[in-house]
C-alpha cells in the first residue's frame, strides 16, 4: 500500500520521502518513479524502522532536507512467525508496528507543524475489537505468537492516535484509518500452507489496493478538522470503544517514554 500511495502521488506531482528496508523493492519503486518521469521527485532512504536509532535518522535526513511536510504516512508492518529482537531488544513487531510510528510522528512535528494543514495516517486495525495490550509483558517475552503481536499492535496504534491528540503532540490531525482486507502485503515470513491459503482468500475477498489507498488520498487532500478520526472500512468509528480508551492511552504514552528514556539512558551497573 506504501508503494501504491507514493506512485499515486508521485504521479499527481508532489514530492516524497520513501522509507523501506528491501534493496530490491527500493530499487524497484526508484525504477518505477523513473518510468513516470518523477525520479526527481522521490527520495527514498534505506532504514530499518524497528531500530530506534535508526527512526532517529530517518527523522534527522527528513528534518535537514525538508523544512516543511504537508503529510506522514505510516505503514510500517511485518509478520514475525516467531518471536525475535531487535538490537535494542524488543520484541520485533511492537518496535516496528507501534513504536516507530510513535517515534516518527513525535519526531517530525517540526516539519509537520511548519505545513499549512498537516496531517497524519497511521493504517492499522482501528475500529475491531479482537486482542488487547498486555501491560505486564509488552514484549511478549512469555507467550507469543505472530497473530498476539499483530493484535498488540493494532491495539497499540489505536492508542497511539488517541494519545497524539489528547496531549496536543502537533498541529497535524491525526487519522487511523483501517482499510480492511487488501491485497497487499508481505507473505514471505509466513509458513508456505498460510501464505497458499491468504492468497486463495485474497482472490475472492480482499479489496484492490488502488480502492484501499483512495480515501488515503483524500486524507492528504482534505484533512480532517478533528484532532483525531478513526475510519475502519469507510465508517466512522466510535470513540467511546474500549480500544480507544483515553485513560490507557495516557498509560501508554507513559510506558512508551520510560522505555525510550532507559534504552538512551541505560541504567550501568556499579
């Protein structure tokens, strides 16, 4: 969906910043660009946004390269079949999934507030209900599957946006937006019967990433005038979910920073 959304809009003439991890798929959407003539027009930076020093970076090159960003786009998202860490040893999907995005959209309001009418859209699952956060093991250290971390996740991200909001983190609107089965997405880390059987459910199910992607679009164009909307599937979601409970959103935010402070301010032992 990434790729879909920058084409879209590298093709309607704006200018992009692309984050990606794969050289291949890097070198393909540089290839693509070019094919549109806005090669010029997209600048694409290699990073693995699991890392948090690497969203630092990202954060710094955007920040010294552009004053001003009209819109922030995160999709970062990955299955894990099974549990691993990163280098600042978290558990893989919560540092991809929900803290790069807390990172990115708290690190980019500089730039972000500097845009006449700025917005961000984080795609997760918004609006369901399945799965929840658990507070006394957020790196699934002693019962993990891929389907707990990606619920986790999800959960996660819509706290994330209700606590961007509730704590006025910038001038942006902040839009979670959950646009439903898609026939996107990276299969490679499933087991081969699961990626055989999304596949076959994605041919009679899933939604064509150009309808997806569209209401994204229409967020860049028009952004909301709420702090925060939510949108699963074309809806409007209610903000009294349990899911997108303000409470816990504090408490994450909290969770969130003293875990950042300790892994740039590591406690020595004596």
């Amino acid at each position: 969906m990434g790729r879909a959304v920058t084409l879209a809009r590298l093709a309607r003439g704006d200018r992009l910043v692309a984050v990606g991890s794969n050289p291949a798929k890097i070198a393909a959407l540089g290839e693509a660009a070019e094919h549109l003539g806005a090669a010029d027009r997209l600048h694409i930076v290699r990073a693995d946004l699991s890392s948090v020093a690497e969203n630092r970076r990202v954060i710094d090159e955007i920040v010294a390269r552009y004053p001003v960003v009209d819109a922030l786009l995160l999709f970062a998202n990955r299955h894990s079949p099974r549990r691993r860490e990163t280098a600042d040893g978290l558990e893989y999907t919560f540092a991809l999934y929900y803290l790069s995005r807390y990172l990115l959209s708290r690190g980019l309001r500089p730039v972000l507030d500097a845009a006449p009418d700025p917005v961000i859209v984080a795609v997760a699952g918004v609006g369901t209900t399945a799965g929840s956060i658990d507070w006394d093991d957020l790196q699934l250290t002693g019962r993990y599957s891929s389907i707990r971390a990606m619920v986790q996740g999800a959960r996660a991200n819509d706290l994330l946006g209700v606590g961007f909001a509730q704590q006025e983190a910038g001038r942006a609107r902040f839009v979670m937006y959950h646009p439903g089965f898609t026939r996107s997405g990276d299969l490679s880390p499933l087991a081969w019967p699961v990626r055989m059987l999304l596949r076959l459910a994605a041919a009679a199910r899933a939604r064509p990433i150009a309808e997806s992607i569209a209401p994204i679009s229409d967020f860049i164009d028009h952004p909301p005038s709420e702090p925060l909307t939510a949108i699963d599937r074309g809806n409007r979601v209610d903000p009294a979910l349990p899911t997108l409970d303000p409470q816990a959103a504090r408490r994450l935010t909290k969770v969130t920073e003293e875990l950042l402070a300790r892994l740039l301010h590591p406690v020595q032992d004596l």
